[in-house]
C-alpha cells in the first residue's frame, strides 16, 4: 500500500511560537532545570545545553 503524503493548505499559517527566539537568561536557565529535572540521564542532556 502506497502511503499518501500530508497535504498542507496554501493559506495556512504558522503558529507563533515557531518563529520566537527565548534569548532571555532567566528564561534559558529555568528551562534548562526543567528539562534536566524530566530527562532520564542528565549528564548527556546538560551537553545539549550552552550556558
């Protein structure tokens, strides 16, 4: 069976937060303790990361 590629709309518009560059430090740093805190090894996440 052949699968069928997803069509996308000519008009459709793209979502704000595809476009939006967090360049805060603050923001930056309490995303960074939420994801180490949710990820199963840190030590290899926190590499991911530029401080």
């Amino acid at each position: 069976m052949k699968r069928r590629e997803k069509k996308v709309s000519p008009g459709q518009m793209s979502l704000p937060w595809n476009r939006w560059e967090a360049n805060n430090f603050e923001i930056r740093k309490v995303a960074k303790q939420f994801v180490l805190a949710n990820c199963y090894d840190p030590k290899i996440v926190e590499q991911l990361f530029w401080d």
